[in-house]
C-alpha cells in the first residue's frame, strides 16, 4: 500500500509540472494597449502623439523605447500604431517600452 501511495504521489508531482507555453503570461494584455501617430522616430525608440481614449487617458505625447531592432525597421514618421506595452513610467513626457508593435494602415 505505501508503494501505491507513492507511485501516486510522483505521478502527480510529474503532471504538475507539465504545462502548456500558452498559459504563461507574457505581459501582453489587450488592456495595455496605447493608440498613436509617429512624430519622431529615433534608434531604439520614437515619440508618439496619443489619439482617442489613450490621449484622454495619459497624455498628448508619450517617448517609446523599443528594445528590438526588427519592430523599428518598418516605422516611419507620421504612421498611425497600436502599441501593447509593459507600463506607464511617470515622466516628462511619460515613456514606456514596447512589447508589440502593429502599423495601422490609413486609407488613401
């Protein structure tokens, strides 16, 4: 009976520690996600000008550090983004570092 118990007791130990990558976290939440227009685009970073419900929520302009060389190749001044980022640094202008950046295309 304890051989039982114990082969039970690994086995559930062994389970426990099998999990699926998607259930992680990982820090991209459809809640943090900033609205904007390029006004500056720099090495590793750009200066946005909020619109909509991000400017009436932080402020009129916001400095975004962007730590991935290949998020910046295809940025450029004056495009509309969607920006999923870690949190809200206290600053003037408030800055934050992007996780995930999407070019929202313009109608021409």
């Amino acid at each position: 009976m304890n051989k039982n118990g114990f082969f039970i007791l690994l086995v559930t130990f062994l389970l426990l520690g099998c999990e699926e990558d998607e259930l992680v976290y990982d820090n991209k939440s459809d809640n943090k996600i900033l609205y904007g227009k390029v006004l500056e685009k720099r090495n590793q970073g750009m200066t946005l000008e909020l619109t909509g419900e991000s400017k009436e929520k932080y402020s009129d302009i916001i400095s975004i550090s962007v730590p991935d060389e290949n998020m910046m190749e295809f940025i450029k001044e004056g495009q509309h983004l969607s920006l999923w980022y870690d949190f809200i640094r206290e600053s003037n202008p408030p800055s934050t570092r992007a996780l995930k950046v999407k070019i929202i295309p313009t109608e021409s």
